[in-house]
C-alpha cells in the first residue's frame, strides 16, 4: 500500500514540473504538423484578402521553402501592385504608396523580416537551426485563452515573444518591432483560423494592431503546397 501512495506522490509530483522553454516549442511543433515535415516542402503559395485602411485587396505569397519568397497586394481600382520580394539574401520592393514606383532594394529591417517569411517553419519552431535564443517567460491571458509566453531573440539581437496556448499548444500572439514607414514599430499579431493542408497546419488569419489598434488583417483561403512557382517571379524587375 505504501508504495502505491508513493508512486501516486512522485507522479503528481512529475506532473506538476513546470514545462521548459524547448518542451513547450516541440509540443507547438508537433501540434502544427512537425518540424521535419515542414522543412521536406519544396513550394508554398496562399492567396487571400487583406483588409487595411478601408480596404480589401487581393493577396498572394508565393515561397521556395527556405529560399524566395514574394508577397504581392493587388489594388484593383487604382490599377496598382505592392510587392515585397526576397531570395537568397537579396531583396526589392515596389511601393507606389511608399514613393517607390520601381524596384527598389530592401532595408536591412525590411530584407531580415522577409528571409524570416521565406521559411515555411517558423522561427520559433525551428530556433535552434537559426542560431536563435529562447526563454519562458510564464503564461499571460490572452483575451480569454491561457498561454505561454516564449521570447525569442534572433541572431540579429531582434526580439519576437511568442504565445503559445497552453491545451492545444497552437501560436495565439505574436509581438515584435517592425521597420514601417522607416519607424521601428511595435505590432502585435493574432492568429486564428487553424486550418489542416496535407498534415500541416496553418493559420489563415491574422489580425495585426498597433498601440492597440487594428491596422491589417489579413485572410488566406487558399492554400496549396508544392505547387510549380517560376523562379524568376524573384527577379528584380
């Protein structure tokens, strides 16, 4: 009888060991579909809406998994194209809103944040093949869901903290600095709409804020993995 009770102490005990940092990222891993299997896809290409400004306009991303990838916003009525595009560790854009009318090279803030988008595997899931740091930080509420909060930093000493659900261990939020207009700017991204592509999993919305406020959100409807994309859509045009 002892060492029943006892077995069910050191049980309960193991139980209630708090979760590290690289336990909670191979469970998010794992719950998306596992790391290895993102990395065997060669292509990957979303399309969508993104509402902003009033707006809803068309969106495409194309990726070479690891490599390319190039992000293209089509304003219709304008008779328009905003295109973000990175390969290989360059990178050009086309911004008419932006006064680039022609391709133009990227920011070092700009090129680091699409490289990032280039990998199908995120960051955080793979933070070891990418020299980067991570720590658990606790859980926080995130509007109603329990979540571990995971800082990330980059090779680059760029900061991204990460939350993770605590019962599906699916990315909930995001916060990190991004570069716009030329600003270092602080934009937290929710996520939602998990949705199964072959076995892996994806979130097809995201609703990004500002100081709180709501600037872009962005829906894919379609999603389609190793699909044929011509490498030279990458090309500086």
């Amino acid at each position: 009888m002892k060492n029943i009770f006892l077995g069910l102490a050191l049980l309960s005990v193991v139980s209630a060991r708090p979760q590290t940092a690289d336990e909670i990222i191979k469970k998010y891993a794992d719950a998306m579909g596992g790391l290895e299997n993102f990395k065997k896809v060669k292509t990957f290409k979303m399309s969508g809406n993104v509402n902003t400004q009033g707006m809803d306009l068309p969106i495409t991303v194309q990726i070479i998994n690891g490599s390319a990838v190039r992000t293209e916003v089509n304003i219709e009525s304008m008779g328009q194209k905003v295109i973000n595009v990175y390969k290989d560790g360059k990178g050009w854009k086309i911004n008419p809103f932006a006064g680039a009318t022609s391709a133009t090279d990227l920011s070092a803030a700009e090129l680091n944040d699409l490289k990032m988008q280039s990998f199908l595997a995120n960051q955080l899931m793979d933070y070891k093949a990418r020299n980067g740091k991570v720590e658990l930080q606790g859980q926080e509420d995130v509007n109603g869901t329990k979540a571990f909060k995971i800082k990330f930093t980059g090779d680059n000493n760029k900061v991204t903290t990460y939350y993770i659900n605590t019962t599906s261990f699916v990315p909930v939020k995001a916060v990190s600095t991004r570069d716009i207009m030329g600003q270092d700017t602080e934009v937290e991204t929710y996520f939602g709409d998990v949705k199964d592509v072959e076995g892996l999993k994806f979130n097809t919305s995201l609703v990004q804020k500002i100081s709180g406020q709501t600037f872009q959100e962005i829906h894919f409807d379609k999603l389609e993995l190793n699909v044929p994309i011509d490498a030279k859509i990458f090309d500086k045009q």
